[in-house]
C-alpha cells in the first residue's frame, strides 16, 4: 500500500460506532490532529450532509450478500438514511411481489414511485439523481483487471471458508431459521462441486453432510493461503481510503464489499494498511465488519 496515513489511530473506529461520521477530513478531533495529510489529500472523499426523506428508500437485502453490500456502501457515503430491510434467505414472496422474483438487493423509493433491482444501476440511479444529495461523488469504475483476477484467484477458497460461516454463526439475519440455512445450503455449492453438480446429483442430506465436515475441518491451511493472497492485494490497494488513485470509486464498491464477507472468517491476518482500509470504509459507510461474528 502506498499511501500511509492513519494506521496507528486504526483503534478509532472502534468508538465511532457511535458518533455520526461526516467526512474522513473531519472525521473527529484526534483524526484531525494527527492526520494532517489527510486534510491537504485533494482526493480525500468528503461525505455530503446527512439526507433524511419523509419516505425513507429501503433496501431489501441478505446481510451477506456483496450486491446488497455494494448498494448498502453507496446510500452510506451519499450520506442517504434509508431502511434495511432484511429478507429470510427462503423469503419467495417478499422479492417476487416486488420485482416478480427472488433476488437482492433490490430498491424502492416511494417518493419517486421506483423499485428497482441490480446494484449497479441502483447506485447509478442514487449517485445521479439530486434527491439523494450532490451528485456524481463516486467516480466511476477504473476498469482495472487486477482487482477482479484477484478475486477471481480466491473465489474457491473464499466459498469453501465463507458459506458454511455465514450459516453456522445462526446469527445472520437471513439465516434466523432453520428453512433459511437449509434454503441457501440446497442452492450454494462448496467447491469442488459446481453448481449444476450440486443442484442436480446431491441429496440434501448429502449436502448438510458437505457443509458439517467442511466446518469440522481446520480451516488453517486454507487461511494460511487466504493470508498470503491479502498480502499480494495489500500491494494493489492504492492507500488505505481508497483502492485505486485518484480517489474512492466504483472499484471500492465492489472490491469492499467482496472483502467484507472475508471478516466472518475467524484467524485471518489483514495487511495493516488493508485492515485499515477495511475500517475506514465500514466507517465512513456505516456497514459494520463481521468481527464480532467470525467464526
Ligand atoms: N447482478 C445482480 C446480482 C444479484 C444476485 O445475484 N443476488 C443473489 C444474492 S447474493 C441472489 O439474490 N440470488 C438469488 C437467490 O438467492 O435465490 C446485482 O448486481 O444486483
């Protein structure tokens, strides 16, 4: 990482679960006395003023979910209160009346009579349209390979360690219930089955079976490789505000959100300046991380 600026007040963000966030440059008074190079970065992401409608828009969303994530971290930065609605993973009727099926995230916004699915153009329609305050304060995708051939090298390991935790906590909102677990587990493959394989030629009990042993086996090795593999991206995170230079983006939307869903994964070791990226945008976009929950 190359920019180093607020790694060593990282403990902050602890305590500003509690206090409004109006600006990394303003974020709070000790922010302000120790990062002074955080003042004079032209390319410092500045959060517009908080918007409350009468008729807040909601999101309908799986916590888990990184398309949900990405809408849930855009309203945030556009400093947009909104409703969060979380939905029962087997939940068919909520997503369907609204959108004729069962997807999220999905968005709906009374006063402009609009309900809507997709992330991207959600967040295109947020950030373009000035009932959701100044517009255009997101800068668009760089269109860098890198970040996506990272993910795409971690995708079979990050479904192997991610998708049992996120059932097994039992604390996820969409997964409350038994039915929901089971709902996810019958459509959500553990490599290295493919999906066709595993919506197809398993049982259900065989699959209860697949996810019990995979949370009964030490996840050490696979770790160990996670660690390695965010030491290699700590290397293509810009700094620790913002993966790509030039300032926060479409990139962070996507690339935060996919690295959020790694914090339920209990023994990871972040890269200082990556962590400290993790925290600043949880904080700035008021997601908390899994911390808490990792198992
Ligand atoms: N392209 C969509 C993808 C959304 C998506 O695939 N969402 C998943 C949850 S992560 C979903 O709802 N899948 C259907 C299901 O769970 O039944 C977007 O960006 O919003």
């Amino acid at each position: 990482m190359k920019l180093s600026v607020s790694i060593l007040f990282a403990t902050l963000a602890l305590s500003s679960a509690f206090v409004p966030s109006t600006g990394v440059a303003s974020r709070s008074v000790a922010m302000d006395l120790v990062s002074t190079t955080e003042v004079t970065n032209p390319d410092a992401f500045t959060k517009p003023d908080r918007i409350i409608m009468e008729k807040l828009p909601t999101v309908y969303v799986y916590d888990h979910c990184p398309f949900c994530v990405r809408v849930r971290v855009a309203l945030g930065l556009k400093n947009v209160k909104h409703i969060v609605s979380f939905m029962a993973n087997d939940d068919i009727p909520t997503p369907t009346a609204l959108v004729g099926k069962k997807i999220a995230p999905i968005f709906t916004f009374p006063e402009g009579d609009i309900t809507m699915a997709e992330s991207m153009d959600i967040i295109k329609l947020i950030d373009s349209d000035e009932r959701f305050g100044p517009t255009g304060i997101l800068k668009p995708s760089s269109g860098r390979t890198d970040l996506k051939e990272w993910q795409k090298s971690v995708q079979s390991t990050l479904r192997t360690l991610q998708r049992p935790r996120y059932v097994a906590t039992g604390l996820l909102p969409e997964f409350t219930q038994l039915d929901a677990r089971h709902a996810f587990i019958k459509g959500h493959q553990l490599p290295p089955y493919d999906k066709p394989e595993w919506r197809e030629e398993l049982a259900m009990e065989e699959k209860l079976k697949i996810y019990a042993e995979s949370m009964a086996t030490d996840p050490a090795p696979m770790v160990e490789e996670l660690n390695a593999k965010l030491v290699e991206l700590d290397d293509k995170v810009y700094s620790e505000h913002y993966c790509t230079e030039g300032g926060l983006s479409l990139d962070d939307i996507d690339l935060w959100a996919r690295l959020r869903s790694i914090t339920i994964i209990k023994g990871v070791q972040w890269p200082a300046g990556l962590r400290a990226y993790m925290e600043n945008i949880s904080e700035l976009a008021d997601v908390p991380l899994y911390d808490e929950l990792a198992i």
